[in-house]
C-alpha cells in the first residue's frame, strides 16, 4: 500500500489521474495537494470521498513550511507532480508565476523528499513534464525521443525544462529515486476552457468566433488524458529510478484541422443554421510559437507495453459528449462560479 502525494490533483490531467488511481490502486492513500489557482477546480474531483485514503489539502508547493511538514506526517512514499502553470499564453504574459510554481516549486518539493526519505526505501517522485522542452520540429523532422536536446521557446517549455533538469540533477546527485514522464498535448473532461479544444468546442457551440492564431498551420501531437494516466501509472509500477519516458498519441494534426474537425462533430451532433467552419477566425500568432511538436513513444511502448486506448476519432467523440453533457461543469468554470464555491468551501474555513 501507497501514500501517494498527487500534486495539481484538482487540475485537468492531476484530477483526471485522481479518479484513474482511486479506481485502480483503491488501497492506496491519496493526499491531493492543490492550491486552487484559477485552474483548479474541487468540482473535478466529484465523487472521490474525503476518508481513510483521500486527502485533500489546500496548499502551495512553495510553502516550505507545509511540503516538508506534509511528508513527515502522512509518511509519503510516492509523489507524483503535476501542479504547474500550464497555459503557454498566460506565459507570455506573465512568465514570473511559472517561474515560482514550476521550477522553485519542484525545488521544494525535491528538497522535502531528500530530505524524508531513506536512500533504499523504495520510495518514487514521479515529475510530470511536457514534450514542449524538445523546443519546436520542422515538418520533416524526426519526432522527439528521449535523448532530443532541450531547447524550450516558451517561458512554459523553459521553466518545465529547468524543473526537469533539477529532477535530473537530484538522481545523479543525491541518488533521490526520480522518475519523468515527457507527454504531448493532452485532451478530454476537465480541461479549462483556455485550452485549444474546449475553448472552440464551447464558442462553436455558442456560435462565436473560433480564433485561430496566425495560418493554423501548427502541428501538435495529441493523446487522450486517460491514455496519459495510464502511462504514468505504468511508469510508476515498473521503471528503474533515473529514467524518462516519452507519452504520446502517434497522433499529429494541424490546428486548423482540428477545428474543422470539432465543427464537423458538433454540426451532427447539433445541427446549426451554418457550418459552424464559417466561424473560424484567423487572428494574431502567438509570439515565438512553436511550429511542430511530434512524440517517439517507441521506448513507452515497447518496455512498459503502453499504448493508447483511445483513437483519435472515439476520444474526440468521448470529449465533446462529456462537454456537451457537463455543461454546468463548464459554465461555473467560464462564469467564475466555481471560485465562489472555492472561497465558501477552502478560503473561509483555511483549509
Ligand atoms: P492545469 O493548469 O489544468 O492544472 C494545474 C493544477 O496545479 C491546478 O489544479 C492548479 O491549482 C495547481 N497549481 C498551480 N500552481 C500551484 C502551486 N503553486 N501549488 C499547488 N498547486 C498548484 O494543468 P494540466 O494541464 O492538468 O497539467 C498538469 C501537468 O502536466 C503540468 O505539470 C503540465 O506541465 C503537464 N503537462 C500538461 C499537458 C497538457 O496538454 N495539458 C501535456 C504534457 C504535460
Ligand atoms: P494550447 O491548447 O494552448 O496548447 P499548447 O500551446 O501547449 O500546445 O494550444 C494548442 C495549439 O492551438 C497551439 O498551437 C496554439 C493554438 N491555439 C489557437 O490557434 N487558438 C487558440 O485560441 C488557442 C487557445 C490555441
């Protein structure tokens, strides 16, 4: 039996991965530490019962005072990482929050379980990371591997990359038992509507604009969020501590297909007065975007056996019918609601 520290557990992929362990490992004891920025949400996390294994607590991963405190009273063996700002456009604008949170953030975190933990104790700290740190391919370049050089464009992609290099460096240098998982983009429930996918899948529903940043041309690879949780769980059972591990879908496509492809879906699913195509809106580039993103998940797949569950078509479906039959979910999510229910249930008790 686990204790389990799930940081950014009331995120979109760390809720995602709450609900996939409470369901596969229901012995384990889950801390889910969060601090409840505008992405995370409580009401992710429907469902899963305060108790014997489920803890949440609301917190920073900054707080040095609470980390190591944390790890002594619940006696963590595993951690798994996913709390980080994670939108590439929030940090163009105000990169200092991702410097905080993702590399002193981990630092934290890191020095907690130096600290804690016993050298041959079986213990894991697994860090979530992103296929972004590979820096951006031209269209006939081969896809990243685990071994690519790191040349991050973002202040996302490069505070993730100095946090994968403190996660590196603390294996080599103290031995700590790390593990680091580089995964494409995600898609599918509990996403934050600023993401590519739901925010069009909301407007095209709404019959607004569909802002496409400069000729749509971009490539990402994509892999349905449960597949991403079941490659990490993977990883945990069964890698030798220092590894990295690729996660992707085999999955590539153009923005502009994408968005063709979500107005096509909702088109059937509720028809409109006009192609919902007629609402793409091609607006300003990003600045520094990053052209091509593409996974080499050959390691993943052939020592660990991995593989995606989902193809793209069943997963895109699977996604825009659980937005179509989460509305409220996404309204509270859009309207502010659920920060309300935030302050109500953690801000005023201090939890
Ligand atoms: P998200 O923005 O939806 O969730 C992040 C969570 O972390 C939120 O619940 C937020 O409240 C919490 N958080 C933020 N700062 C915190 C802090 N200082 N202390 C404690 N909690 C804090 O992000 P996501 O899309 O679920 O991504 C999760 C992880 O996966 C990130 O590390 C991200 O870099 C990585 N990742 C994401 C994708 C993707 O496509 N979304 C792909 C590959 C890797
Ligand atoms: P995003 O979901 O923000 O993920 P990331 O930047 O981490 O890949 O964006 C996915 C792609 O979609 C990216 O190339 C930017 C583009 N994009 C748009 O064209 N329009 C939008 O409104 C958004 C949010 C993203």
């Amino acid at each position: 039996m686990k204790t389990i520290l799930i940081t950014g557990g009331a995120g979109f992929i760390g809720s995602n991965f709450v609900h996939h362990w409470r369901k596969h490992h229901p012995e384990d004891r889950i801390i889910n530490l969060d601090a409840l920025t505008y992405a995370g949400n409580p009401e992710n996390l429907t469902g899963i019962e305060e108790g014997a294994n489920y803890r949440f607590v609301h917190g920073d991963i900054c707080d040095n005072e609470l980390i190591p405190k944390l790890f002594e009273e619940e006696k963590i063996d595993t951690v798994v990482h996913f709390a980080a700002e994670s939108h590439v456009d929030r940090s163009i604008s105000g990169p200092e929050a991702f410097i905080k949170t993702n590399v002193h953030g981990t630092f934290n975190l890191l020095e907690a379980a130096r600290n804690t933990w016993a050298n041959d104790s079986g213990c894991r700290f697994l860090h979530v990371s992103t296929d972004e740190v590979y820096g951006s391919l031209e269209a006939d370049d081969p896809a990243f591997t685990e071994t690519t050089p790191f040349a991050p464009n973002s202040p996302y992609s490069a505070s993730k990359a100095a946090s994968d290099h403190l996660v590196r460096a603390y294996f080599h240098t103290y031995g700590l038992p790390v593990l680091t998982t580089n995964c494409s983009n995600n898609y599918g429930p509990y996403q934050f509507p600023e993401k590519l996918i739901p925010l069009v899948f909301i407007n095209a529903l709404e019959g607004k604009p569909l802002p496409v940043y400069g000729d749509g041309k971009q490539i990402r690879d994509w892999l349905h969020v449960a597949d991403h949780c079941r490659g990490i769980d993977a990883v945990l059972q069964n890698s030798h501590p220092g590894e990295t591990w690729n996660i992707g879908g085999c999955n590539e496509w153009t923005n502009i297909d994408i968005v063709r492809l979500i107005c096509r879906h909702l088109d059937e699913l509720r028809p409109a007065d006009r192609p919902r195509e007629e609402l793409i809106t091609h607006v300003t580039d990003r600045p520094g975007h990053d052209r091509r993103y593409a996974i080499d998940a050959g390691k993943i797949m052939r020592e660990l056996g991995w593989k995606p569950e989902y193809t793209f078509e069943t997963g895109i479906q699977q996604t825009l019918a659980w937005y179509l039959e989460n509305q409220t979910w996404w309204e509270r999510v859009r309207d502010g609601e659920y920060r309300k229910f935030i302050r109500q249930q953690y801000e005023e008790l201090a939890i």
